[in-house]
C-alpha cells in the first residue's frame, strides 16, 4: 500500500503538464469493432479536427468510417487470455493485475493527450489505470457510464458475493475522481448523484447517420450476398429465377427490384449473448407463433435472424437447433459494420430482449432500430420507457406468451399497409430524431471547449 502510495506521489511530483493540444485517447477494456459508442464518440472527436487514439482491443473489425480517419489511430490492447493456474479467485486476482500492467503500459506509450475518454464498464481495472495514467499525462479524465460493472457481475454471483461489493466500492470510489462524467440515461445520472455522489451529464445514444431505412435495391443486393451463406434467404420456388431472393426479386426486363409475392415477414434481433438477455423467452414466443400458424392464423411465414457473437450463442445455437419449426427459419449470422444498418433498415420488426442488469442503460440496438425507421418489440425494464414508447414506435412485452400475442398482432394480413405495425414506423418517420452527431456537438462539445 505505501509503495503505491509513494508511486502516485512520484507521479504528481514528475507529472508532464501542458502539451497534449487536440489530443484525446478514447479507451475502452473491450472490443473496440463491437463498441459503436466509443466509435462515434472517437469520429465526432476526429470531426472538430482532434487528433484520436482509440484504444482497445482489436478482434472485430471497426466500422469504415474509423479506419478511414486520418485523425484516428488505433491502438491495440493485447487481449489477455483465461488463466487457468489456481482458485478461481486466484485466477481474476491474477488477470486483473496484468490488464493493470498492460493497460498503463498502453496508456504511458501514446501521443501525450489533453482528455483520456474512458468507457465503464469495465471499470475493473480501467478507471483507476486511466486515472493514474491522467496524473502523469496532465490529463482530464471523462468516464462514460454504460452501466455498472457490479450489477453486471452480480448476475453471476448475486448482489452480496464478495468481488460484487469489492466492486462497487471500487466504482464509487475511483468514479468520483473522474473530471468529467456522461451517462445514457436520466434515470443514471440521478442513481449516479444520489448513490456516487457523482455529477454526470446524459448523452442519450443516438443512431449514427448511416442507420436509415435501406432502398429496396440496396434490400436486394444484401438479401443474395447473404443467401450465399444462408438458407433462410434463399428463394423458397423450386424454379425461381437466378436473381431472387427470399424477400426480392429482379424483374429480367426493366431491371426493377419488386418484393417477392408471398415473402416472409423479416425479424431482427441482435445481441452479444451474455447472461442479461434470455433468448428462450424469443424461442417461446416463436413456438407460440407456429402453433398460430398451424391453427389457421392468417399470418406469414417467418425468418428470424439474430445478430451477434458471445459466450452463450452455442448454448442457444443448441435449443434453437432442437426446436420443431415449420414456418419458421432461424440464423444467426455475423455481418460485418456496413451490412448491419442496411439489414436494420430491410427487417419488418425488430426484438429486444435486453434487461438491464442495473435497470439504468438503454439498448443501443433499438436505438439504431429506430434509426432505421424500424418499429421494436422489447422485454420491459425500469427505465425502459425513455426510449420505447408502448403503443407509439413499439410495444413492451413481460414474457413469452405476451411478446407472441404481439407477433400475432403485428403481422396478421401482412404485408398490407394497414395496422399497428405501419402505424409505428410512420410514426418514427415522423419523429425526425436527432442523429448522434447533433447530440455529441450540443452536449460533449461544451464540456471539451476549444482544442486544447
């Protein structure tokens, strides 16, 4: 404890002041490709002519648009592997202690910066390196609060397990030494006063311009590149023409792209598979749908293709293989940056299965499905209401058998331009919501003033 103690001194006392001008490390513990917030807070900073280091790890590709940056440098993280030596305790001891090392080593070797922007969670061991990193940079630090790293790993082992508590103790302590603090919703800036004492200002998550509904050209083109690789997309017509789809198809003489007579009705949900969302609830609900179906319901065929990668999709790649479904396909395959808006912006219904593990964030999936014009069925929780509106651009459901009466709703007589399903992404068309970059230069700019 003293050596650390002497160590942080040291580095008050040697700490680099000034320099830094129009520097800002974006940083995350994490996944920079499957980051898109930090990505566009990294592409807003690049926009007003900062000079960005976004840090992270480097296993997924990040969108087009960063790599093309000249402003943007990305900075790899090497990713630390299981340990396997010793008790489990050992073993997150161990693993916390060398992504310390890693993380400062990282921070201490780029371009002096005037802000760290840091993403939390994880904050265990983030928040603390990026603070220390801070003291011998002359840095400003800004934690943007997703959510709680505790209540997440409570799920796991509960609320009153030792590391949970360690851990947000932690959080609150090293959180209020932050200079700067955003959050995503209003609902955790209050939790973050009230519990933290911890001052932050909201940036709600707003879809990036690309997330807009997709011409049926560009639906086309998506649709054959993925039939390539999956069935659901293939056209159900023995003898169907070459150029056509599931959903399209187009026409030999004019060249035009008509919707296929008789398409299935498309449902996208997207998840990175971790314990916060329950998929079964969605299998359920689509077992309900089929017995609909076999009932004599007036419904359409269904292709359900859920997005993402995690650590329970093989577990649920298993129950989805076992299900018995007729009028329903299910994939779930991975797309790249650029094929995920135009898959949005080609879908009928997306599904949100997202609970929050601290009742405080918002699903930024259903933020870019709004985006795309894109009404949404999502599974309810405490703050849920800032952004799905019940019964105006979406409905909330509790459970399996109420998310399938919803279904059963949305997609009776489909694909007329009638009902509640119409009736939604009318209303989102409407909306004229205000698009990431609006929001960035109203609500971060301030807080950053002038290149400094």
């Amino acid at each position: 404890l003293w050596a650390a103690v002497i160590a942080l001194l040291v580095l008050l006392l040697w700490r680099r002041r000034g320099g830094g001008k129009g520097r800002v490390c974006v940083a995350v513990l994490g996944d920079v490709g499957r980051s898109p917030r930090m990505q566009y807070h990294a592409l807003s900073l690049a926009r007003h002519g900062h000079e960005v280091a976004l840090l992270g790890y480097l296993q997924t590709r990040p969108h087009r648009d960063v790599l093309h940056s000249e402003n943007i440098r990305l900075v790899p993280v090497a990713e630390l592997r299981r340990l396997r030596v010793g008790p489990k305790l050992f073993q997150y001891v161990l693993k916390v202690l060398v992504q310390s090392v890693q993380l400062l080593y990282t921070l201490l070797r780029i371009d002096q910066p005037s802000y760290i922007l840091l993403q939390n969670p994880p904050g265990l061991p983030s928040i603390a390196v990026a603070w220390v990193a801070g003291l011998w940079w002359g840095s400003k630090l800004i934690i943007d609060w997703h959510n709680y790293g505790y209540t997440i790993m409570s799920l796991s082992h509960g609320r009153s397990h030792p590391l949970v508590l360690v851990a947000k103790w932690y959080e609150k302590l090293f959180g209020r030494l932050s200079d700067y603090n955003l959050c995503v919703t209003d609902a955790m800036r209050k939790d973050l006063w009230v519990n933290f004492k911890i001052k932050a200002v909201t940036l709600y998550d707003k879809p990036a311009s690309y997330f807009k509904e997709t011409p049926l050209d560009l639906q086309h083109n998506l649709y054959m590149k993925l039939a390539k690789d999956y069935e659901p997309f293939k056209p159900r017509a023995v003898n169907a023409s070459a150029d056509r789809s599931a959903f399209t198809e187009r026409d030999g003489k004019s060249g035009d792209v008509l919707k296929a007579r008789g398409r299935p009705a498309l449902l996208v949900s997207s998840t990175s598979w971790t314990e916060d969302e329950d998929f079964s609830v969605l299998l359920r609900a689509l077992e309900d749908y089929e017995r609909f179906i076999k009932e004599g319901a007036k419904l359409p065929a269904l292709v359900c293709v859920i997005t993402g990668k995690g650590p329970l999709k093989d577990y649920y790649s298993g129950l989805i293989q076992k299900l018995d479904l007729k009028h329903i396909q299910i994939c779930t395959p991975w797309l790249e940056a650029e094929d995920y808006p135009l898959l949005l912006g080609s879908a009928d219904l997306g599904v949100c299965l997202h609970k929050s593990s601290s009742g405080l964030d918002l699903p930024m999936k259903v933020v870019d499905m709004f985006g795309c014009c894109l009404p949404v069925c999502a599974i309810h929780f405490e703050c849920l209401h800032e952004l799905v509106k019940h019964n105006e651009n979406g409905l909330i459901f509790r459970d399996s058998q109420e998310l399938a009466e919803q279904l059963k709703v949305l997609f009776w007589d489909f694909p007329t331009m009638e009902g509640k399903l119409h009736r939604f992404r009318e209303n989102l068309r409407a909306s004229r919501q205000l698009r990431w970059d609006q929001s960035w230069d109203q609500i971060v700019l301030p807080l950053l003033g002038n290149k400094e």
